[in-house]
C-alpha cells in the first residue's frame, strides 16, 4: 500500500512538473482551454453577391438571376463614395464566453462599391472553441457619396450617417465554427453599403440604425 501512494505521488508530481513546462496538456487528456485557433476578418463596403450553386431544373436560356447580374454586371447607377465604420468585434462562444477581436478603436474607411477591402483582425489566436456568435458593436458609420444616389428623382452627393441616437449598435451574427487547435477561420463582413444608402431620410441625410443593422451580411470563406 505503501509503495502504491509513493508512485501516485511521484505521478501526481511528474503531472504538476509537465504543467508548468510544457502546459495542461501534457498530463494525458487534460486540456483546460490551453488551445488555440486562429481567426481573419476582412471587411468590404459592399461585396459581390455569390453566383447560385447550378440546378438542373434551371435553362440554359433566360435572363440571369437578380444575385447573378449583380454580381457579374457593372451597375452604371451604383452610388460612389466611402464609408468609414467605428466598431469593437466579439466572438461568443457556446457557452456565452466573450472573446475580443481586434482593437478597442477599429476603423475601417473603404469605398462604396466594394472594390476594395481593410483587414482589421489579421490571424489573432484566440482559444480553440465552439463558438456560436460574431457580435459587431457599431459606434460610428457615415458614407461620403461623390455619385450615383438619387432619392426621388433628385440626386444626393455629401455625408450620409446611421443615425446611432448617441448609442452604440449591436449586429449579431449566428455562426457555427468548431476550430481545433492550429486551426484557422477567415470571414468576411459585408457592410452593404448601396442597400442601406437606398433606405436614406433625404431631408436629413439619415439612415435609420434599424435598417442598417439588417442588412449587415457575415460570411466564411
């Protein structure tokens, strides 16, 4: 009995030791969230629809679906300008576990029309969970239309802004990511920015933060 409590001893000790050396998971199936993944994401002020998936009920004829058009056709009425976007970044794991992405301030300023594209979370290590939710908390959005929003007939160029009333927008996204350790994920968030600029107050040159907020589209790529 007695040689049987010194080698659990010396096991329990030998599993403290690699702890500290090496990390929770050295001691056999013991992982307390020591594991890590790695998640990007890319935003765009108004990214191309994806083309749809081929069906076979569908001719080879016809005019293209409306997603289809949008995606491959040059729009000569899309509005031109940028949109520059104040926001703090969350994933949310099943549990209800909050992980910060980013920086406390992330701004973003790219154009309309989705021609281009800004990285504010680049491969951040974050612990290899579930994870339920992507929450964007706005703070600030406002485009500057140089051209192409015309609102009743009447043209609308200068600074558009989502009316936040003073207090910051919460836009959650349901995802299902189940990253392993070393793991990556990539998303993309489309702030749609010609959808919502259609929905403007012309008088104020407002956008209701309603409207906004469901039109935001999250992708994984």
């Amino acid at each position: 009995m007695r040689n049987r409590k010194e080698g659990l001893a010396r096991e329990a000790a030998t599993c403290i030791l690699a702890t500290l050396l090496l990390g929770s998971a050295a001691c056999g199936n013991v992982t307390v969230g020591g594991l890590t993944a790695k998640v990007t994401i890319d935003v765009s002020g108004d990214a191309a629809d994806p083309l749809p998936a081929p069906s076979m009920s569908m001719g080879t004829t016809g005019p293209l679906p409306a997603s289809a058009s949008a995606a491959s056709i040059d729009d000569p009425d899309e509005e031109e300008g940028t949109v520059e976007a104040d926001f703090l970044l969350y994933l949310v794991s099943e549990s209800g576990t909050e992980h910060q992405l980013g920086a406390d301030d992330i701004r973003v300023r790219i154009d309309l029309q989705g021609q281009t594209e800004m990285k504010p979370v680049d491969r951040q290590l974050v612990p290899a969970l579930r994870y339920t939710e992507l929450r964007i908390v706005f703070t600030h959005i406002k485009a500057e239309v140089e051209a192409g929003l015309v609102v009743g007939g009447v043209a609308v160029v200068g600074e558009v802004r989502v009316e936040l009333e003073g207090q910051a927008l919460a836009v959650s996204r349901a995802i299902a990511l189940d990253v392993s350790d070393g793991g990556t994920a990539d998303f993309l968030i489309d702030l749609n920015a010609q959808r919502w600029l259609d929905a403007i107050d012309p008088v104020t040159q407002t956008v209701d933060r309603t409207v906004f907020a469901s039109l935001i589209d999250l992708v994984r790529r």
